[in-house]
C-alpha cells in the first residue's frame, strides 16, 4: 500500500570500492528538503564524516553537536569549517547516519542541515549545520577526514515535496 | 518517480494488552525499514516509563547499543554490549504516571536486507507533563548479517503493553 508520493528516491549509490569521497550531483530543486541515509565504515581508525554543498571548500561551514560516548553527554562547537560534519565513524563498525537538509533549493536563506549518527563503537549523537550560503544545493558531497568508506557502503538521497 | 514509503503492517493494541508486538515474514524487496511507536506499558515499581527491547529474526544474542539521554535537569549517556536486544533504546510511558500518555519513538534501520552487521538509529520521547519524562537518542547494533525477516518488540521487565498501543512498520525503497 503506497502511502504518498511526497517522499521520492533521487539517487543511490553503493560503493564498488574504498572510495575517499561521493558525490550527489545536479539535484533537481523540484522538493522542498532532502534527506541523506549513510551505511558503512572507514577502512581506518575513527574518523569524522563531513558534507559539502555546491563543491564550496571554503570555510563557510559550521556546526553544533550534542553527542553521548557511553559514559557523558556533551556539547560543542565549529566554526568556519570547510564542510558539516554529520558523525563519527570508526572502522570495522557498521554505522547509519541520516542527514535532513530543509528548504535546499530556496536562493534567500541561508542552508541548515539536521543529522543523527549512530556508532556503538564511539557516541550517538545529533548535528546542526549551517552552510553561509543562499545558493540553492545542487550537489551533496560526503566524505571523511582523512580515510575512505569501505566497499559495500551505501548513499541514498530523498526528496520530500510539501505539495 | 518512485514512491518511497510504504506501509508494511500496523498494529494496534486491544484491550487485553499483549506482551510483544510482532511483525513477521517481512518482505526483503525494500532499501529501509522505519517502524513507528506509540506505547504504554504496566510497570514494574513506581516509576513513571520502561525500556523496551527489539529483537530482529528471533535473535538473543550479539546486540551493542549507546545511548545519549536527557531528562529536563541533565543529560548523560550509558551504553551495553554483549545485549540479548537491541535494548533500552525504546521508551514507553508506564501505567502508574500520569494517564493518556504514549511515548513516540521512531526505529530506522537502513539496509536491513543486506549482508552487512545491522546497525539501527532510534529517536525516543515519554512525555508526562512531570518528572520521569525522558528523550533518547540512541545507536544499536546487531552484529549478525541475515536478513532482517522479523521484528519483536517487548518490555524488557516482560510487563503488558497496554490497550491503544500503536506500531507501524514502513518499507522504504530507494530506486
């Protein structure tokens, strides 16, 4: 029983190979968010997962983390980052990260980005980010700060229409 | 374009309570799996919620979880391993607090039909207009690669789930 349409697959991506980066590219501004589910894990230690919008390396990112390690709760902060970071992945752990980008395709506002990750091996937790930017998204890249998603790692985007 | 969600199976409660709630022979042609909670249970004790396990395909073994949680005056975290479920991660509203209230918990679980360990996100609320009242934000892992084909969902202290309790399971479809 299909229930609507307002939530449609745009794309999916599973990896062949360790790959550095992945990219989502000339996404159309026919919804109204999107919505970005992670699988996988570093071939490597623990890393941070990071999103760029647009292809912008600049330092126009930002973020806010609540996250809990299985022992505390804490909060903290970035600024001027090159990209959002979405979670912390450690390898040879599986991982799921859901990442919700609101109103992606208006030219006025600035872009937040909600996300939840889930790593039983370092925290759980939930990011707000900001992208300093009234350019509509077309392009998601996601990637690590310094290793590769394993083989088998999966990339799926969404769109949500609210009409 | 693809429809994405679509409602699997749904669930709710009767009057005579039930110990678990089930979802069976759960098709593998879909990406995700979301399951939606609405829950009130008895209690054990005079407190005001209980946790909740979930087991995928009958399994007792091999579940990891970490939890961050915050209750109106601070926040902490606690994590198991070595779990018999996927644990603690689903609230509910007890009997003894106050009436009408069901928690609201929302299970998503990515790549639920595929080789890999499975790892599921949880986002879980029991408010009670008191104390007692928790939000949990929690990442569980199931070291185990079959195919998820069913879902229990049960409390933990093996108490009833009381009448007007609500689960519905979503399969998602990302082509």
């Amino acid at each position: 029983m299909a229930i609507d349409n307002t939530y449609q697959a745009i794309a999916t991506q599973t990896l062949g190979s360790a790959t550095t980066s992945l990219n989502f590219n000339s996404i159309s501004g026919a919804y109204t968010d999107l919505v970005l589910i992670v699988t996988g894990s570093p071939t490597a230690a623990t890393q941070g997962q990071f999103l760029q919008f647009n292809s912008d390396t600049s330092t126009n990112y930002s973020t806010t983390y609540i996250y809990g390690d299985g022992t505390s709760a804490a909060s903290t902060r970035t600024s001027s980052q090159t990209g959002i970071q979405i979670g912390n992945l450690t390898s040879g752990v599986q991982h799921n990260t859901i990442v919700q980008i609101m109103n992606y395709s208006n030219t006025t506002t600035y872009k937040t980005a909600l996300s939840r990750y889930n790593n039983t091996a370092n925290s759980t937790g939930a990011q707000v980010g900001l992208w300093r930017s009234t350019a509509a998204i077309t392009s998601i890249t996601v990637y690590l700060n310094s290793s590769t998603f394993i083989a088998g790692s999966t990339f799926s985007l969404y769109g949500i229409k609210a009409a | 374009m693809t429809t994405s969600w679509t409602a699997i199976a749904s669930v709710t409660v009767g009057v005579l309570g039930t110990s678990s709630i089930d979802f069976t022979s759960i098709p593998g042609t879909y990406t995700d799996l979301c399951l939606k909670t609405s829950l009130r249970t008895n209690g054990v004790g005079a407190v005001t919620y209980a946790f909740m396990g979930m087991t995928a395909n009958g399994t007792t073994s091999g579940y990891s979880d970490i939890h961050l949680i915050g209750n109106g005056s601070g926040a902490g975290s606690f994590s198991n391993t070595g779990a018999a479920s996927y644990r603690q991660s689903i609230i509910t509203n007890n009997s003894i607090g106050t009436a009408n209230t069901f928690s609201n918990v929302d299970v998503y679980i990515p790549n639920y039909a595929g080789s890999a360990n499975k790892s599921i996100s949880v986002d879980a609320v029991n408010e009670n207009n008191g104390t007692g009242a928790y939000a949990i934000l929690s990442g569980n892992l199931l070291s185990n690669t079959s195919a998820i084909t069913s879902l229990s969902i049960f409390q933990l202290d093996a108490q009833t789930i009381l009448q007007y309790s609500t689960a519905t399971l979503f399969g998602i479809k990302n082509t």
